[in-house]
C-alpha cells in the first residue's frame, strides 16, 4: 500500500503551517468568545427586564440567531455588506462581527437562564436577614450565578471553536484550506496525503476542543 | 433589488431546498437511530461496544461537520472506501447527529430518580410495564427540548454541504453570486429559502415542547 500522507506532514514546514492555520480559526473564536461573554452579559441581565418592548426585541434577536445558519450570516456580512453599503470587510472582521452576534445571543440566553434559576427565596431569605438588595445581588446571587454560568461558558468556546471552521467559505486561510493546499502540492509525490492529512486536522480539531469540553463537564460536577 | 431576477432564480432555489431537505431529513433520521442503538448500548451496559460509544460520542461532538466531512469525502477514498457526495452527506449528519442525541437521551433517563423505577415495581408492575408507562414519558418530557434543539441544529448545520459539492441552498447562491453579480437578490431569497425551511421546526418544535410540559408532574 501506497504512503497515506503521513510522511507529507514532516516534509519542510507543512506541520508548522497546519499549526499556524489552527490556530487563525482559534484566534477568530477567542477573540469572538471574549467580546460575546461581556456582551452576553448584558444582554442576558436586560432579557430578564420586564419592559415588553425590550423582552420583544431580545425575542426577535434570539429567534433569527436560532434559526439561521452562520454559514447565511457569514455570507450576509461578508458579500451583502460591500454591495449595500459599499465596505470592504477584511474577511477576517467580517468573521468576527457574525460569530460575536451569534456569541452574544447564546450568551445572553444563558445569562438569562442562569439569573431565572435561582429560586425566589434565595431573595426573599437574604432580605430576612436584613442585606440590602446590593449585598443580596452581591453576597447571594451573583456567586449562585457565576457557578451555573462558567461550564456554560466553557462549553460556548469548544462550539466557537468547532463552528469557526466555516471561515475557510469566505477565503480565509486557515486549517483545512492549509492542508488542501499541502494535499494539492504534493499530488504527483503522495497522491494519497488526503486522508493523513484530513485524519491529523481531525485529530487536531479533537485535541482541542475535548479538553475543554471535559473541564467544563468537571466544573459542573463541582459545583452541581 | 430585481423582481425579474429574483423570479428566474426561484426554481434553483426550490431544487437546492429539496436536496437540502432531503439529505438533511435523512440525516435527522439517522441521528435517531445512530442515537436510540448508543442509548441501548449504554443501557444495557454491554462491554466493549459501550467504550466504543463513548469513544464515538466523544469524537464527533467535539470536531466540526465540516472537518468530519473533509475526512469522509476526501480522505476515506484513499484507503479504499469511497462514498457518493449524498450519502456522505446525510450519513455525516446522522453521525454528528447521533453523537448528540445519545447525550440528550442519556441525560433524560439520568434525570429520572430510580425511586420511580421502585415504586413502579412494588406497585406490581414488571420492568417492561415500568419502563413503558413511568419511565419513557419522563424521559421523553425531559429529552424533548433537547431534541428539538438538536434537529435544528442538525437542519442548519446542512449549510456546510457545499463543500462535498452537493448543490445545497449555499451552493446555490454562491454560484450565482460568482456568475451575476445579483448578490442582494441571492442573499435575500438565501435567508427567505432558510426561513421556509426552518421557521416551521421551530415552532413546531415550541409547540410540541409545551404539550409535553403537561406531561410533567409536580413542578
């Protein structure tokens, strides 16, 4: 049996340029996750307002986020917005500026479950004990929260990860685009580095984002 | 934005939806069963076959579809085994899909306390009876937002079809963007064709939820 492209790997730079691919689409998520958590935040603490006009509009924002794919929001920002408004977003902001929308509403979302899961006399026992409605928030509630909150978190950068991935559609060069660039210049040598290389970005993929999947199950054992 | 354009691009559209819904239902389907035989596997606690599950769950919740795809249509050819462009499709959905599935099936029956197992059978009943008429109902009430949420999911991760070359709803419309130009029209009849295709499992899938909330006791 021929070589299954493994050797392809190891040959000059090829590994290192795998790497840096990676980590051009980690880069995009983290950079995305970070910005969603503090938007998030406040998004979350303003859904649980109970001004209609607010709660309909945090409606609306969650059901399009929930319903359209963010390969159709990447395709949006990046090609709608150079014909209506005549920008020219670098691919990479384009990226960003999705994947920060779709991250605040998922966000958000978990704020809101996390601030609606306490149970009332959570309140109502820390006014009995004469703490004001700060010291309640800030003794008693908050700590609550943020327990419930951080695996949530967590696992919201492992699927930032996995979907960042699609960035390779709107011609940014990362991972996979590497290695097809890899497989295409090694044809005639390994006609075969298709499956060692699509099996290592697998892997690398793996590597990632189960570690990360793990703590946040941990955390949530934890601190159940 | 062009009437004229949009109305000659509208039966492209509507064969991209079919496909899409096609390979995407398939994959659903999948996702189902791939789910429903992990479950029983780890259920019944059968060796060997129940590390392999957690293997498989382990893997594919943790990679993008994307990647899975690359390594099922481009890879898997070179030691031999290959796949047509739709069956990798649906197939590569069906395996993601399974993954998590298997964990909203697990975590429904973990939520159910072993009390109500007990009281079935003190009550006289036998395993078959409690399982069928205490424990299923539960664990499909408590499975059933996760479902829901799972199947979307599933439906619109079919957006990264494309790149195994099934002429899906992003195909489509990036394809005619290369040739014409007519970007706003594509991306509106895009997210219009999404809607269609969506808007109808969300809220089936709200109203479903809330029947089966009748279904819970006590809280």
């Amino acid at each position: 049996m021929q070589s299954l492209g493994i050797d392809v790997l190891f040959k000059g730079t090829n590994f290192l340029r795998l790497l840096e691919g990676l980590w051009v689409a980690v880069r995009i998520s983290l950079i995305s996750v970070a910005i969603s958590i503090v938007l998030g935040i406040l998004v979350g603490i303003l859904m649980t307002s109970r001004n209609m006009a607010v709660k309909a509009i945090f409606r609306v924002y969650l059901e399009i986020v929930r319903i359209m794919p963010q390969m159709v929001l990447l395709f949006i920002v990046y090609f709608g917005t150079t014909r209506v408004f005549g920008w020219d977003l670098e691919a990479e902001t384009a990226a960003i500026i999705v994947f920060v929308f779709w991250g605040t509403a998922e966000m958000g979302d978990l704020v809101r479950g996390a601030l609606i899961s306490i149970p009332k006399i959570q309140y109502e026992s820390a006014a009995a004990l004469g703490m004001s409605r700060g010291m309640a928030f800030r003794y008693v509630i908050l700590p609550q929260t943020i327990r419930r909150l951080i695996p949530l978190s967590i696992n919201l950068i492992t699927r930032m990860i996995k979907t960042t991935s699609l960035v390779m559609m709107i011609g940014i060069v990362e991972v996979l685009k590497v290695g097809q660039q890899i497989i295409e210049a090694n044809r005639k040598v390994s006609p075969n580095a298709a499956f060692g290389v699509f099996a290592v970005i697998f892997l690398m993929y793996f590597l990632i984002c189960w570690p990360v999947s793990r703590l946040a199950v941990w955390l949530e054992k934890k601190w159940a | 934005m062009d009437i004229e354009v949009i109305r000659s691009y509208i039966p492209l559209y509507r064969d991209a939806l079919l496909l899409t819904l096609r390979i995407g239902w398939q994959g659903v389907l999948w996702a189902f069963v791939i789910g429903l035989v992990c479950t029983l596997i780890r259920q019944l606690r059968i060796p060997v076959l129940r590390q392999l599950v957690t293997v498989y769950v382990e893997l594919f919740r943790n990679t993008p579809l994307l990647v899975q795809l690359f390594f099922m249509y481009f890879a898997l050819p070179k030691i031999g085994i290959r796949i047509s462009a739709e069956v990798c499709g649906s197939l590569g959905l069906g395996l993601l899909g399974g993954a998590y599935m298997a964990e909203t099936f697990r975590s429904g029956l973990d939520n159910i306390a072993p009390i109500q197992e007990e009281s079935a059978l003190s009550l006289g009943m036998s395993y078959l009876q409690a399982f069928r008429y205490v424990i299923l109902p539960q664990a499909v009430t408590a499975s059933m937002p996760g479902i829901v949420a799972n199947v979307i999911f599933l439906l619109k991760e079919t957006s990264v079809f494309s790149v195994i070359s099934l002429m899906d709803l992003m195909f489509t419309a990036k394809d005619l963007i290369g040739m014409y130009a007519k970007t706003i029209e594509c991306l509106t009849l895009l997210v219009v064709f999404y809607l269609i295709m969506l808007l109808p499992v969300s809220l089936l899938g709200s109203l479903l939820e809330r029947r089966m909330r009748r279904a819970e006791f006590g809280n």
